[in-house]
C-alpha cells in the first residue's frame, strides 16, 4: 500500500539520517564551529552527488553534438567546431553506428573494405555501369521496362553533365541510382580524403542537377576499388558501397573474339554463375552486346529468380 510504503520510506530515512548526523556528533564532539561545518560539508557532498548523478543522466539522454559540452567523448566530434550532421573524414575510422539508410548487414558486407556483394535475400540484382549512354541506355532501358525488371545504374559524373535526359528516364522507370565517380576514376582510394570527397559531391550534384529528387543510395568504386577511406567517406555522403558477385567481365573484348562470341560469352557467365542473393555487374556504356546478351538473359533470370532494384 502505497501509504505505508511512504511512511517505511520516511522512516527509513528519518533512520538514515540520524545514522549520518550521529558519528559527527559522538566521534567529533570538539567544539560546536567545527561540527557544523563537518555536517555542511557532509550535506554539501550529498547535494554534489545528487547534481553529478543528475548531470550524467542529463548528459546521457543529449544527443553526441551537444555531449561534446557536457563531457568529451573519444568518437565525438572536435568541442571547438560548431556541431556539423556529417563528421568530417578524419572521424571516418569510426563513422557514427547508427545510418539507417545506409546500414548493411554483415551477410551483405563481404566485398572489398566492407562494400557490399549480395542483395541479402534470394533475389537476384543486375547493375549496369558507366553510362548514361546516348544510344545503350535507352535500350536496356525499353529491355528491363518489357520484361518489369527494375535494376541499378552506376552513373558517371560526366556522361550524367552530357546527357540529364537519360537520368530522368532512369528514375521514371523505378531504377535506382548509384554513383560512379565524376571520371571514372580507377585510383580513387589513392587520393586524398578531401578530393575522394569533392569527386563524390560533384557526381551526386550533376545527378541531382538532373534529377533533383532522385536518391543516390549507392557508390560504386571504379573498378570495385574499394578502400576503406573511400567506402566511409561514401558513406558519411549517405551512399552504401556497392560491389558485386557476378563479373560476366562484358567490358573485356579479347582480340578475335566477334561480337557473336562476345555475347554468348556474357550470357553464358551469367548463366553459370548467378546465384540466389547475387548482385551482378554488367555496363551499359559502349557495350551494344551487353544488351543483346541480356535480350536472352533478363528472361532467363526471370524464370529462376526474382530480379529486384536495390
Ligand atoms: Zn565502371
């Protein structure tokens, strides 16, 4: 009952409190002056643990920018710089735990520098790379739309600058949008942070320049070459890294081989080699067999998987 709780309670107290002032009084009698201040100091004590444990849970419900104010922390940013949504590169080793967008499950992550390989489910992804090109884009594009397929373009920067049209009609059709870098750049983990980061902005830009409510979910590193430096710094743009499992290697036209030879050769890669959950890597920029290969190949993949957009 709540009432004699309550008196239990003062009791208890009323007790706790004779406990306290008790020894000060027997165990310190000299002099009435230094008894007073003993006991003030005594209940001074209490107050400041009171104020500290009131202050600790004050600061553990703040969010981590204001933290910075009430006690440093080692993964908080610089308490001289006003508090910024995106922490700056150098803080990239231990980027924030909580992204939600761009959160990725250890069974996706297992690509290069934690970027990531498998859709996670059974289902299957196709991702068309370098473009947007004038004349492959539209093809593949009118292919995926015939069969419902949705897929991932990896744009680059400057063929986005030449042809925005193509962007638009990438997002009308559902497809989902990742970034490529301005130039396709295969050395990017060997650049400094901050041009990693102004090769990534400027990208993102053009595609939004483009199409301005588009949402840039992923970055592909040119060449799958990913480092840890690049894959926290697309992630601190809010872009997951994207690698892949399926490499039909469509971009590899060896001396000799016809036109006819290159696309079964695709096809028959991506035949052997796609599994449940994979992620496959194909280019839609200069690669007119890469889109007669996937004339044959989206109904195939159709009858075995479900083909999703990432
Ligand atoms: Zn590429």
């Amino acid at each position: 009952m709540p009432n004699s709780r309550g008196r239990l309670a003062l009791e208890r107290f009323q007790k706790a409190l004779s406990w306290f002032e008790s020894p000060v009084m027997t165990l310190e009698p000299p002099g009435e002056s230094f008894m007073r201040s003993r006991s003030n100091k005594l209940v001074l004590f209490g107050v400041v643990l009171l104020m500290a444990g009131l202050a600790g849970r004050a600061a553990a419900d703040t969010t981590p920018e204001s933290r910075t104010q009430a006690k440093p922390a080692v993964s908080a940013p610089s308490a001289t710089k006003a508090p910024s949504p995106k922490p700056s590169p150098k803080a990239s080793k231990k980027p924030p735990v909580k992204q939600k967008a761009v959160a990725i499950s250890a069974k996706k992550a297992s690509g290069p520098a934690g970027s990531r390989m498998t859709t996670g489910t059974r289902a299957v992804a196709l991702t068309f790379d370098d473009g947007p090109d004038p004349v492959q884009t539209p093809r593949i594009l009118k292919l995926l739309a015939q069969q419902h397929v949705h897929a991932t373009f990896c744009l680059v920067g400057r063929n986005v600058q030449k042809h925005p049209e193509l962007v638009r009609q990438i997002v009308a059709g559902g497809h989902t949008l990742c970034n490529h870098t301005w130039n396709h750049d295969l050395k990017l983990g060997k650049k400094t942070a901050a041009q990693i980061r102004a090769d990534l902005t400027r990208t993102s830009a053009a595609i939004h320049k483009a199409a301005p409510k588009a949402k840039i979910k992923y970055f592909r590193a040119p060449g799958g070459n990913f480092t840890p430096g690049v894959v926290a710094i697309a992630r601190q743009l809010g872009m997951a890294s994207l690698y892949w499992k399926v490499d039909p290697r469509d971009w590899d036209h060896p001396k000799g081989e016809t036109d006819a030879q290159h696309k079964k050769r695709v096809i028959s890669r991506v035949e052997h080699n796609t599994h449940p959950g994979a992620i496959v890597l194909s280019h839609d920029y200069a690669q007119p067999d890469t889109i007669a290969a996937y004339q044959t190949l989206l109904p195939w993949l159709k009858k075995r998987f479900t083909l999703i957009g990432l």
